[in-house]
C-alpha cells in the first residue's frame, strides 16, 4: 500500500487517483494517515463484506434467541408491556 502526503497528494491527484485504482493509498498529514483513497471495486467489496458478516452476526443471534425459547409471539408480548 502507497503511503504520501497530503501534499504530494494536492500536486500529483490524477496519479494518486490511478494508484489507487490498483491498491488503496493511505494520505498522511504531519506524519499521521488520515485517509485512504481507493478504487470503487474496493469499497464496494468491503461495504458488501460488511452487510454479509452483519448478517450473519444477526443469524447467530437470532438462532441463539430462538434456542431460548424466543418467538415473534413473546417478542410481541415483551413489546406491548413497555408501550
């Protein structure tokens, strides 16, 4: 992964933009990464990656809740006591 400064970044955006066509480029200001420019294909991979592991975090719990004894009729229940 590329590593520049915001500097470098402001003067030379068009090569940043076609490096991080091939690989995520983290921007550091004062010596510290503050963002990371990448390609669409990448972002798009992770945000997916991050709805399927979601999912599959609520499936787990809800297999769990289902093991308890929890059904959408005590669900129900539990939510009609607190209105």
């Amino acid at each position: 992964m590329r590593t520049i400064t915001a500097s470098e970044a402001r003067q030379e955006f068009a090569d940043v933009i076609e490096a991080a066509r091939r690989e995520p480029v983290i921007i550091q200001r004062q010596k510290r990464d503050v963002v990371v420019v990448m390609s669409v294909d990448e972002y798009e991979r992770l945000v997916h990656l991050n709805v399927a592991e979601f999912q599959r975090f609520s499936d787990r719990v809800g297999a769990k809740a289902q093991e308890a004894g929890m059904t959408e009729d005590v669900l129900r229940e539990l939510l009609d006591r607190e209105d």
